[in-house]
C-alpha cells in the first residue's frame, strides 16, 4: 500500500493507553479519488456481504439457463397477456409487472381487471438451501448509485428471476376485478408464467 491509498486493514494489536494499534493492510481498495470509492467503503464499514457462499454460487449455477417445461407443471398460463414490465429503464431490476383490462357490460365499462405480477423466486430458492442461507443473511439487495449489490446471485437477480422482456418467466399473480370506485371486488392469487 502507498501513503494516501484507500485501505481495509485487519487489526493484530489492539491500542493501548500508550501504544497505537497494530494492524496488516489486508486489502488496497484504490485512490481516495477513484470513482466509486464511498461505496466500496461503505460496504465494508457496513458488512454488505458481497461474495456468495460457494454452496449458494454451486446451486445457482446448477440451475438452467430458461424456464423449462416442467416447471410450468400447476401454473395458470398467461403468455398470451401482454403483460408489461413496470419497473423503470435505470431499475437494477425487473420483478413487476402489470396488465389492466376494462371488463365491460355492453359499451359500458363497469368495472377493470388489473393483474399483477411478481417474480417467483421461491420456485428457484427452497427452504434450508445454501440459496436461501445466503438470501436470508442478505434479507435484500443492497442499491447504490452505480452499484447493486444483489441478495441473489446473477443467474437469479438478473436472470431466471427478472421479467425481462420477451422471455418466458415464472411468477405469482394478484387477479384482481376493481370497480369504477376503486373497490376492489373480486380477487385471487396463483402462480403463473407470463412473458412480458
């Protein structure tokens, strides 16, 4: 390490009245001016795991690259409804999506059917599985300005998890009639897949 250079450094000694403490440069982070330095101080001064566990990372990497066919076994089938995705273009991700449609009693509109959906995660992360291990020490992604730190690996947060467009992904669904009051009059919830 240089005079002046951001580090993380592991303590040996701790200080003293009359001694300073003692300490090994465990890792250089860079220039005190380098772009993007608050945030990687801030994640150490923080303890923002970023690393996954090589148990989570070995069962993400396990997991296919798409949505299969049975993994469409108990689900209602929505890739007919153009479902849209509702988060914004500068979104680190894609887990909301939206279709409202006017349910109308001749040419009048008499009430809307607003469906909601969100990124199944559970189908991918199971109970008691290094993924989850990692899920729940993390309990959510971690947003910066330039920087996301996920609380699950690529393959999930960026990938199988997020509805993107165009591709076919697992979810959970609020099917939802609401009146032209705002009252919500009928409803249900079931896992679907859907392609935005």
């Amino acid at each position: 390490a240089q005079h002046g250079q951001v580090v993380s450094v592991d303590i040996i000694e701790q200080p003293t009245r009359h001694t300073q403490p003692l300490g090994r440069v465990a890792e250089i982070l860079g220039e005190i001016d380098d772009p993007g330095m608050e945030i990687e101080i801030a994640v150490r001064k923080f303890d923002v795991p970023v690393e996954f566990s090589e148990g989570a990372q070995r069962q993400a990497d396990k997991l296919p690259d798409t949505v299969r066919k049975q993994d469409l076994k108990g689900r209602v089938d929505l890739r007919d409804v153009p479902f849209i995705t509702i988060d914004g273009e500068d979104a680190r991700d894609f887990d909301d999506a939206v279709y409202c449609e006017p349910i109308k009693r001749g040419r009048k509109t008499t009430a809307y059917r607003l469906l909601v959906a969100i990124a199944d995660v559970c189908h991918y992360v199971r109970d008691k599985t290094p993924l989850n291990e990692d899920a729940v020490l993390r309990s959510t992604s971690v947003y910066f300005p330039r920087r996301v730190v996920p609380m699950l690996p690529e393959k999930l947060s960026n990938g199988l998890c997020s509805l993107n467009p165009h591709v076919d992904r697992l979810c959970m669904v609020a099917d939802m009639v609401i009146d032209l009051d705002g009252q919500i009059t009928a409803y249900q919830f079931y896992p679907a897949v859907m392609h935005s």
